[in-house]
C-alpha cells in the first residue's frame, strides 16, 4: 500500500464520525445530488437510468449515494478506503455489499462493473494514473465513469497565509497535481489537459464535463471548502463523464 493511500485511510478513519456528524443529514436528505452544493442527478443527468446496471461507488464514505441508487434497481456496490465510514455505512445500509479497499488496488473481476462512480470519493485522494487504469479495467466496453472532484480553481486562489478563499491566484499552475493539506488529506487536483491526458491513456473518451456553481439559494454544510459567495461566481467543482472504448 502507498504511503498516500495509508495516510489517507488514517485520516479518514479518525475523521469518519466528526464527518458525518457535520454533513451527514445533508447527505442523507438528498442523496442523488452532486458536491457540496448538492446538485441534483436529475437536474445534470451524469449517471442517467440505472436500473439493473451493476454500479461501484468507488468512495462511498457512508453510502447515501449508493443506497438511493440500489433504491431506483442499480445493483450497487460501495467501496471505502476508511472501515469507520463503512461502519457509518453499514447502519444506513443493512444489506447493501460494501468493501474495504483502496481506489489503486480494487478486489473486482476485469469487466465487472456498468458504471464507476463517486462523488469527491477515490479520483481525488489516489493517484491518477493508477486508480484510472484500474477503473478501466473494471469497466464493460461502454461502460461509464463519472467523478465529481474540486475544481483547480479553489486551489490556485487559496490564500494560504490569511487562510480563506479568495479573488486572487496564489500558486502557479504548474503547482496543481499532488497536493498534501496541512492536518488534512493528500489529494490530486489536475488541471483539465492532465485529466484528459490520463483519461484518454486508459481507453477512455470524455463525453462531458459539467463545472459547478452554486445557485443563488444553494446552501452547504461544507462553508471552509467553499463559501456560497466565492461558489456561486466561480466553479468549486466539476464532474468529469467518460465512456469506456
């Protein structure tokens, strides 16, 4: 196991119960939505019909996304690097199949999965270039991988000595990739030729690619990841859809 991947399970175990303490109702009252500004699926249309498709949230900390799906006829299966979320998970989801594993290394057949999906889950905390392959490789001929992850633009203007978000770039565009966070996670935020690039290496065609910001009532739990002023006049995030060749 990587040195990224153990820090971010250790992480994520000892942040588990903290975390959904602070946005699991929000999670949980509208599950089938996107970021942290909950962006309905019915309103974006990533995902699309999912009845009796095999699914893998691939990071599903407590499993909301994947539960409501299971509930529209996906034959879903969670997956977390994190036991304590997947505890969370188990008490939301007595009978939903969840695994303990890392987004680099997934204990699934080649061909096994309709679609790959997470919601800022395994694409933003292990490496590009091996979480992708892996994802092509669970991936039907067709099949379909979407991501929801922190757009590049939260990071470049992050002024890190007055700790807030702010109107002004503060690192160069050559500092996106890997970015450790103080007492925090260790992410990967690319800019879009890098996601296309790695995308594309590994048999992949993008078919969308959906920036996020918030709408003018939109309201968060998540307020130090990207205030509701700043998110509705520049993208916090984006979801990327690619079809698998």
């Amino acid at each position: 196991m990587s040195s990224h991947v153990r820090h971010n399970r250790a992480f994520w175990d000892a942040d588990a119960d903290s975390y959904q303490a602070a946005h699991g109702e929000q999670l949980a009252r509208s599950p089938l939505a996107w970021g942290a500004y909950r962006v309905p699926e019915s309103e974006l249309q990533v995902l699309g019909d999912v009845d009796g498709l095999r699914v893998l949230e691939l990071g599903c900390g407590a499993a909301q996304w994947s539960v409501a799906l299971a509930e529209r006829g996906a034959r879903v299966v969670g997956l977390d690097v994190s036991h304590a979320q997947l505890l969370h998970a188990r008490r939301s989801a007595a009978t939903l199949p969840l695994v303990h594993a890392s987004g680099e290394q997934l204990p699934f057949a080649d061909s096994s999965f309709d679609v790959v999906f997470c919601d800022h889950g395994a694409l933003s905390f292990c490496d590009p270039d091996v979480s992708v392959s892996e994802c092509a490789r669970l991936l039907r001929p067709g099949g379909l991988l979407a991501f929801c992850c922190t757009h590049p633009m939260l990071y470049l203007t992050w002024d890190d000595a007055r700790d807030q978000q702010t109107r002004k770039l503060h690192i160069d565009y050559s500092q996106l990739g890997q970015m450790a966070l103080d007492e925090g996670t260790i992410d990967w935020v690319l800019p879009p030729g890098a996601w296309i690039k790695v995308l594309r290496a590994n048999g992949f065609e993008v078919e969308d690619l959906v920036e996020l910001c918030a709408g003018e009532d939109a309201s968060t739990t998540y307020l130090d990841f990207a205030p509701p002023k700043w998110a509705r006049r520049w993208p916090a995030e984006w979801i990327w859809k690619a079809r698998r060749r």
